[in-house]
DNA sequence: ATCATTTTTCAGATAGTTCTGAAAAGTGGG
DNA sequence: CCCACTTTTCAGAACTATCTGAAAAATGAT
C-alpha cells in the first residue's frame, strides 16, 4: 500500500497514513481518499499526482479522482508553481479550520437532507390525533427539534475563531 | 425492500426507515443495521425476529446479526415476555440518550484506538530536532492535544443530562 | 497552430462488504 | 431427557464500492 520509507519519521508517517485511512473508513469516508488526506496534511512540501501515486501505490484514475474529490470538500487546495504546468496539492493544516470544514460538508450533504425527510415525515402525520400514528408524529417532531437545535450549536462554534471556541470549552470543563 | 404499509403513518415511516438507513450507510454503519434501528426506535410495541424479517423483506441471519450488533452497540435490548419463548427488542426511544450511547460506543472503537497511533507517532518522533521530522513531531502533538481535549468535552457534555446540556448550548447560542 | 505534457474519463476488473438460507446449536417446558 | 421452538453460525452468493489503465480531452509553451 505505501512504499517503503526511509527516515524515522517518515515510518510514523506510514502509520499516520494507514489510521487516517482506517479512520476515514470507519466514517463513510472513502480510505484513499483519507490516506491521500493524511498525506497530504504531512507533506512538508505540496505534492503532485505521480508523487501521490508513487507514495500510495495507486493508478492515476484513483489519485486523480481523490484529488478531486478533496478539493470539492475544501480540504484541500491546488498549487500552481510559475513556469510548471503541473498541479501542485497542499492541505490545510489547521486542525480547527479543517474540523469545521468537514463539519459544514457533511451537515450539506448529509444532515440537511436526513433533516428534510424528518420534517416531512413530521408534517405528513399532523393529523394523527392518538395512538402510534400520533406517537409517531411526536417523534419525528422531536428528532427534527433535535436536529435543528444540533446544526444551531454546529454553526456557532463553526463560526468562533479557535481561540474563543476553547474558552468555551474550558468553561464547560469547569 | 420494505412490504407494503397500510395506514399512513406507516407509509410515513417507511420514508423514515430508508433515509435512517441511507444516513447510516454515509457514517459506517450498516445499512441494514440503521434500518432495524429506525423500525425500532418508531415501534409502538416490541418486535420480535420474524416481524422485522417480514417488514424489512431480510433473511433471519441478516436480521440475526444486526439485532446483535445493535444490542452490543446498547441502542436495542431485548424483552422477555412471560411465557413466550421467543426474544422482542426494542429500542431507546430517547434521543439523548440514544445520542451519548452512540458517541461512546464510536469513541470507544475508534476514537481511542487512533488517539493511540497518534501518541505513538509523536513519541517516536520526539527527538527529530529540526527540518520535516521535527515538524511532524509537532503536527502530531497537536492532533493529539486536539483529540484528547475533544474526548474531555464530549465525556463532560455526555455526563449531562438533557436539559443541562440544553441549558448549556442556549447560553452558547446567545 | 503544433505538440509534448498533464488531466480527466470511464468501462471493465477487483476487492470488500453484506446477505442468504439451511444446518447446527441452544433452550425451556413438560 | 425429549422435543418443539428459537437462535446462532457460516460457506457461498450477491451486491456495492472502489480501483485500474488506457484512451480521450485539455492545456500552455513555443
């Protein structure tokens, strides 16, 4: 899966790789796509696709398509060097702003949707005035309360600068 | 996929089941998995294996292995009935505490194994002094930092109950 | 305009995951 | 300690997601 690595941190980075990639996974994030992520986020350096390719071990199809696929998530961004005509690729490295990032991609993709059938659901079973019909109307309204509340709180702190987000979660903690 | 519903409600949560299913499906988790969850959770009595094989349209292993599944993730449990053989499920219908089961149980099997990779990392590169190890080193400290004190607000938020946690996030939101 | 280089596309191949169904194991009442 | 009923297991089948690689399209320097 990766070629071999020569220096000592470039071995911990292999194991980087790999967890990202299993991490990815585990989240329905497609693995290559969260290796060429991880490896990216380490590089000291942008990297090109036949670097990728090289260092992944994957055809140029997959690189390019997970290239892609990062760029449309905003995670990361291309470089374009003077007199190369090759596309650089370099990831943010701010953990925070590429948390929020992620954030406000999957709640586009996948909660404004999940929340739309909710509240459809919700709206269609109004008139449900006892029994599991009602019961089942309340439930919905109340996942779509949840919900709406959940992407309030999400957008909040997505807004904060790092800093301010931490003092808010240092007062948590007590 | 699913048999036929008759009344509305239930038509209703059909749309529920397939969109709990699909959502899951984007967040690792099983399909078939998210769809018991959600035939469940808007259940007005306990089901046992056959009704859910016969709405589902799945097999008795299938379903077999799910329902475990979900009982070892502690989002379902199972019902003995007096004088009945067979095991009813059902689930949590509380959406809080359904929530806090799920980001413990994903913290526990994920979370904590790649905060593990992550300290390694860091620890085999510590004596990198300059240059790309030493930035490396650094970029993994700070995931670490990251993810540990992610840990403690999820655990603080989770140790609350609902309405602490609503009081909370209302203060936040101004 | 030409052309070497780079990127994109996508049909078919592969790998990984989930499901089926039937046999085996387990279980509690009598 | 049977036996009818229920649950579990798991090899092979089916399905889904991902990947390959080569051809086509795009690009920019000259």
């Amino acid at each position: 899966m990766l070629v071999a690595s020569s220096t000592e941190w470039e071995v911990a980075r292999d194991d980087f790789v790999a967890q990202w990639g299993a991490l990815g996974s585990h989240w329905g994030i497609n693995r290559t796509m969260a290796q060429i992520h991880a490896l990216l986020m380490t590089a000291p350096e942008p990297m090109y696709t036949d670097e990728i390719m090289e260092k992944l071990q994957i055809s140029r199809g997959n690189a390019n398509t997970n290239l892609r696929e990062l760029v449309g998530w905003g995670l990361i961004q291309i470089i374009h060097r003077k007199g190369e005509r090759k596309e650089y690729f370099q990831a943010e490295k701010d953990i925070w702003k590429m948390v929020i990032t992620i954030a406000k991609e999957r709640k586009r993709r996948e909660i404004v949707p999940a929340l739309e059938v909710l509240k459809s659901c919700a709206e269609r079973t109004q008139s449900e005035s006892k029994g599991p019909g009602r019961e089942f109307h309340e439930q919905m309204k109340e996942l779509q309360e949840f919900v709406e509340f959940g992407i309030k709180v999400a957008d909040t702190i997505s807004s904060m600068k790092h800093a301010s987000a931490l003092h808010w979660a240092m007062k948590l903690l007590g």
